[in-house]
C-alpha cells in the first residue's frame, strides 16, 4: 500500500486527497471486538429495523475511523499527527457500503505546523454521512 | 456484558458514567485491518522512538473508538445515537496501558432529546490522554 510522505511546506490551502473503502461485516466484528460496544443498533438486524433503520447500522467511530487512514496514509501521509477531529455524523451507514472520504487543507499554522482538513465521507448513493474537521500536525524529521 | 438502558427522563445534568480498558497489541493490529493505517509512527517502534517516542503510539482514533463504548453500552447505553464528537488527544497512549474512559452530562435538550456528554480518558499513570465532547441522541423506543 502506498503512503503519501508531505512535508509541511508540501502543502497548500486547496491541497485534497481523497479514497474509498468499502465497509464490511468484518470490519463490524472487529470493531465490537476492540470496543466492546455491543449495542444492538450495530449488532441486532431485527432491533435496528424496529428502529426504522435498514439494517443494522455500522457504528459512527467505525466510520469515523477512516479519519485515521485519510491523515496517517494520504494527507498528510507519514508525517501525520493528528490534534483534534470535531465529527458530525450526518446518515446512517450500512454494511457493504462504498464510502468515499475526501479531505482538503482549508488552513495552515506555520508557527506550530500543523493544518487544518475538512472532510466529507459520501456513500455510494452520494448521501453525506460523516463531516469532519481535523487538526494534523505535520512532523518534521 | 452489561448494557445500561437509561432512558431520556432518567438521565440528568451530573449523571456519570465510567469504566476501564486496556490496550492491547491485538487491538492495534485489528484496528490498521480495518482501517489500512500503515502510518510508521503506529507500527515501527524504531521509527516511533526515532520521534522522540517511548514506542510505537497507539492510533488517536482506537482511542476514540471507546467513546462508542461509552454512549453505546454505559451513557446512555442502548437508546443511544452519536450525533458529533469534538475529540482533542492531549498525550500519547502506548500498548499496555490501561484507560480509563469517564463521561459526566453536562446538559440536557428537551426539544430534540439529546444529552451532551463531557468525557475524560487517562492513562494509569493518571495523565490526560483525551478530552472529548459529545452529542448522543437518547432513542424513544
């Protein structure tokens, strides 16, 4: 897998990078598993459509994880360390979703080098899901 | 596992919640299989040490991933629906320490039925490793 390796000058306001990932029942279990959240909204079919949703809905840190893979891999890639991530999360995912997450420097503070993302995760459907802004602190070496 | 079932009427402003959790080697490695976060600094000690760290740092979003256990399984356990979290990490956490996660009400909104949680999570030396804010929905059922 390849990472992007930024430096802090590198890059711009306007700079974007952007992947997909589709989201897997593994990926479910894994997280119940790491958690230990085993709330029936995310675990419970049945529950969950009695809840008026489609399916049982995958959990909103799940998808907000991929946050962690936009700074550590893509924006700045290596030398990410990321601050703060303020998440607003905006529809429900399900399994098998593809989720497109898109991030773009809207701001730089070179007194403390770190940047600031904006970021929108979109299902296949183009729903918004998640919003984000993140603080990444881009390390020199 | 057991679950909390508060619901809205039950909670008010000053109701705490809290529990411990340790993290784990395992966790990590589940946690870049969902995710694909090769970052360096979460995988290569050597690196990791060469940052100026004590070993590798453990992803800022597992860290987070407990406050889905916090609203989901304790606060208010199973009526609960994430709405935002505003997250700041203050100190790296490292595999093997143990966290604990605390989420206090801070304020409570009638009209759409959400609770707003303040949360503190320490490491058991007692540091600050991550301060969060969030919006939970509390589900009628």
């Amino acid at each position: 897998m390849h990472m992007n390796e930024y430096t802090y000058e590198q890059i711009e306001i306007g700079t974007k990078e952007s992947f997909e990932v589709s989201v897997t029942e593994e990926m479910l279990e894994s997280f119940k598993k790491i958690t230990g959240d085993i709330n029936p909204l995310h675990n419970d079919a049945e529950y969950a459509r009695s809840m008026k949703y489609e399916d049982r809905v995958v959990y909103g840190m799940l998808t907000a994880s991929f946050l962690s893979t936009l700074a550590g891999v893509y924006l700045p890639g290596k030398r990410s360390l990321i601050m703060e991530t303020n998440i607003k999360y905006t529809k429900p995912v399900y399994c098998g979703d593809t989720i497109s997450v898109e991030g773009t420097v809207t701001d730089k503070n070179d007194m403390f080098r770190f940047i600031i993302l904006k970021v929108v995760m979109k299902n296949h459907r183009g729903d918004k899901v998640l919003r984000a802004e993140m603080k990444v602190r881009v390390m020199d070496e």
